[in-house]
C-alpha cells in the first residue's frame, strides 16, 4: 500500500540512522521500526533485591533511640573531662 506521511526531523534520523546501520532501504526502515513501536513488548522482570537473615541484633532495637541517646551523653561527657 502506498502512504504519504511526513516525518519530524528527529523520526526522519531515526529513520536514516537504522538505514545506515542495518543496511536496509527507506521502505524497510519505515515498516521495521512500525513493527518494533506496535508490536507487544515482554514483561520486563521485576528488580528483587536479596534478603539475608542476619540474626538477632547486638543491641535491642525496640529501645534505639534510648541507646542512641545514651551513646550521645557519654560524648558530650568525654569531650567535657578532656576540657578540664
């Protein structure tokens, strides 16, 4: 079937662009790259990131941020005696 169609710039290069590298006439780049934008793409795999069991924690968890505090006294504590 013969069609008139107008290209952007940026489709018209693509088009050139796969003539050159795959050695294919104007007709044949137009029909592929149709094909290859109309054709049902694969299901791309889901990213799963691995998980490891890494046993119980060294501190508790549950109580983070009171260690957190506690570790941040005894800085404050430090510093201050090396002042003296």
């Amino acid at each position: 079937m013969r069609t008139t169609i107008t290209l952007d710039a940026d489709a018209d290069a693509a088009i050139r662009r796969l003539m050159r590298e795959r050695g294919l006439t104007f007709r044949q780049a137009v029909n592929e790259a149709i094909r290859a934008g109309t054709s049902p793409r694969p299901m791309t795999p889901v990213f799963r990131t691995p998980t490891f069991r890494m046993g119980r924690p060294a501190v508790p968890i549950d109580k983070a941020l009171r260690l957190a505090a506690e570790l941040e006294d005894e800085e404050i504590i430090r510093k201050l005696a090396q002042r003296k």
